[in-house]
C-alpha cells in the first residue's frame, strides 16, 4: 500500500515479492510451452494432433495467466482465476490420462504425467496461484482499466 497525502492507502498497482516470481515463472513457463508447441505443430503435427493441440492450449493459457497476473483489475482477477483454474484441470486430466492410458499420449504434452517434462512445475504453479489470488484480492474499487 502505498500513504496518499492524506494518509489514506491507497492501492499499489505494482506486484511485489512473491507475486512477481509466480508471474516470472509463469512467463517462463508461457515462453517454453509456447515454443515446444510451435516446433511440435510444424514438425509433426500429423504423429500426435491432440498432443500438440494440448501443449498449444496450454501455452495459450500461460500466456493469458501471465497476462491476467500483472494487471490490476477485477475483471484480470476473474481472467486469472479462469485460466488457473483450467490449468490446474488440464494438468490434473491429462496428468492422469497419460498414467492410465499411455497409448492416447504416446508423445508428451506440457500437461503429460502431471508436467514431469518441466519438474512438475505445472502442477504446482497453479496451486501457488490460487493461493497468491486467495491472498491479493482486487476489488472493484481499487480497480484500475
């Protein structure tokens, strides 16, 4: 919070602490998913379409968390509670999918075996982000466009 001349708080529209190291990992994260998706799509999309359909989602979701995490409004806060949220399922589900049934993803996905490929960060991200948006509400009236 940042003391206005009158000694109001007034909201800080910067993100400090721990709320910046989960938006840089999640920019990471958005980076690398979004170029293990690209290159999967032009080399081989035909070997394993819902896999690498799968990745491009997720990158397309950590690009919009990302996005939603630094923004300072009620509509980003509920942008980012959608898109972490349906990271959180899309890790759980194809996690689990590719544990039972290793024959529908025969090539990994970002979200395979519970994110494996990268330390398992994708199932623990989206749990440290609900806990970070559980912690940093944004009410309307601190809102900023």
């Amino acid at each position: 919070m940042i003391k206005s001349q009158t000694d109001v708080p007034v909201p800080s529209s910067r993100v400090s602490g721990i709320g910046r190291l989960l938006i840089a990992i999640y920019g990471v994260l958005a980076l690398a998913a979004t170029g293990r998706s690209f290159v999967q799509i032009v080399r081989a999309f035909d070997d394993a379409p819902l896999a690498y359909a799968l990745s491009a989602l997720a990158a397309v979701v950590y690009i919009v968390a990302t996005v939603a995490l630094i923004q300072r409004s009620a509509l980003w806060y509920r942008i980012a509670w959608i898109t972490i949220s349906f990271e959180l399922a899309g890790v759980l589900v194809v996690g689990t999918l590719s544990l039972v049934d290793p024959a529908l993803f025969q090539h990994a996905t970002v979200w395979s075996i519970y994110g494996s490929g990268y330390v398992f960060i994708p199932l623990v991200l989206p749990l440290l982000g609900m806990w970070w948006l559980l912690r940093h509400p944004v009410a309307p009236a601190q809102s900023r466009a």
